[in-house]
C-alpha cells in the first residue's frame, strides 16, 4: 500500500512543473543527486533533480547548521554537508513528504518534524529519531537563529524556518511556489497565510526559499496574500474549482487564478 501512495505521489509531483533551476551563486558541492550553490556567506541551496528541483537548504551558524529538508535520493548527503560545512549538522524537515524526506534523512540520527507530520508513512522507514517541533521554538545556532512557524495545509504539519535577521525564510511547499497542492484543508491554509503574511509584515520579511526552487519563484507577501484571497473565496463558494483530469490522490478540482495554481479535493472543503 505504501508504495503505491508513493508512486502516485511522485505522479503528483511530476505534474507539479519539473524546471531547470536556473540559481545563481557560486557552488559549492555536487554530486549525480544534488547540487549545492550559495545564497549568502552562510547560507546554501541544494537543487535535487528527481522531482522538481527538490530544495533542501543549509543555514550555518558560528556553533551548529541545520538542513531543512533532505530531498528525494541523495547518496551521501552528510558527507556533501560536510564538505560545505564543518559545524555539527541537525537534519529538520518542512513536511514529510518523500521528495523532502527521502531516503537521505537516514543518514542523520534525528529529524525534528512538526508532530502533525510525524506519524506519515512516508517516514515508516525512518531509522532515526522523530523529534517534535514546537510552533514558536528558536532554533539557535549560534550568532544565528531561525524561529519555527507552523503553516498547514500542504499538509497538516508544514512548517516555515524563518530567519528574521537575515529577512527570509524557509516554506517548503507550505505555499506552493505559485502551483499548490493541498494535502490539508482551506481553514488550515487560509489560517497560515494570514500569520505568515502578519509575520512578514511585522518583522520586514521579504520573501520565503521554497521547497521547489528554479531561481525566480521566491514566496512573497503578495503572493501569500494573493493565496489568502483565492482560499478564502473557494471555501466560501464564490469561486468553484474546475475538474482536474490529472486529479491524482483524489485531487480533482483546481482554481487557476491571481497568478496562481491551487489543487484539491471535496475533503479540503472543510
């Protein structure tokens, strides 16, 4: 059974808009699964291939870094880590699914996930340790933090990394880069654009890293709020989706509008 979730799931995927990253940056580590470029002096975006372009991130501080995510397949990825930084590395995760927490997360002896995510079969065959993630907790890594803020919707327990410092964070898929699949439900996203947009008003934001990177689709405010306007308008039925022939996992309606994508089920009405 789970394979055949998991098969469908990159099905979905595929359909998700497979694109040739196109980020700048000097790199800084590749193999045949993955390469890594630089954001800023302490900061790096992997670029997997298998499901479009898979973004996994390092963010280093003067004491630990943490990866947020683990992309779909990658051999070797804690030594790739280590090459790129010597600080002792914690492995956390946007959401479960697989072109995120893949089979790489095994390399790492503990993965730090929302807990509504926890319990996902795409983590059955985990090795490590599960550890929760608390909404609100800071990470520190020395001269460096991220705060964790817990965005629904994608799934139940996606999860955005923000470094207010820095004024940027990390989504995942929380919000879709522009094509959203959503896992949850309408009162669950519509919940967290409206924080991650206070918060990206509040603390000078100026955009989110998402979990499929091509160079030019950062998650901004606008866009958040752009989510809001259109969610808040399907679950309210001023605006019915249209019937989806790729409808995979039971996605079979999508709304296509205010420049972006957004993809569900009847059970997402709710």
């Amino acid at each position: 059974m789970r394979s055949l979730i998991l098969g469908a799931f990159f099905v979905v995927l595929f359909f998700h808009g497979a694109a040739v990253a196109q980020m700048g940056g000097k790199e800084a580590a590749r193999n045949d699964d993955v390469v890594f470029r630089q954001i800023d002096e302490h900061t790096w975006v992997g670029t997997g291939h298998r499901m479009a372009n898979e973004s996994l991130y390092l963010v280093e501080g003067t004491s630990r870094a943490v990866l947020i995510d683990a992309g779909t397949s990658i051999a070797d990825l804690d030594k790739i880590v280590a090459s790129i930084t010597k600080k002792p590395v914690l492995l956390a995760a946007t959401h479960a699914h697989p072109d995120h927490t893949g089979s790489a997360i095994n390399y790492f002896p503990e993965l730090y996930i929302n807990p509504a995510d926890a319990a996902s079969p795409f983590l059955a065959n985990y090795k490590g340790r599960i550890l929760p993630l608390k909404d609100g907790q800071v990470i520190d890594l020395g001269g460096r933090s991220l705060e964790v803020v817990f965005t629904p919707g994608h799934t139940p327990g996606s999860t955005t990394f923000i470094d207010r410092n820095a004024g940027y964070g990390f989504s995942g898929d929380s919000f879709g880069s522009g094509n959203l699949l959503v896992f949850g439900s309408f009162s669950m996203l519509i919940e967290a654009c409206q924080k991650a947009s206070a918060y990206m008003e509040k603390y000078g934001i100026k955009y989110f890293y998402p979990g499929h990177y091509n160079g030019k689709n950062l998650e901004t405010k606008q866009r958040l709020d752009d989510l809001l306007a259109l969610s808040k308008d399907i679950l309210s039925g001023r605006i019915k989706g249209e019937a989806s022939s790729r409808g995979m996992m039971g996605m079979n309606l999508v709304v296509s509008a205010r420049g972006v994508r957004i993809n569900y089920s009847e059970n997402a009405l709710r």
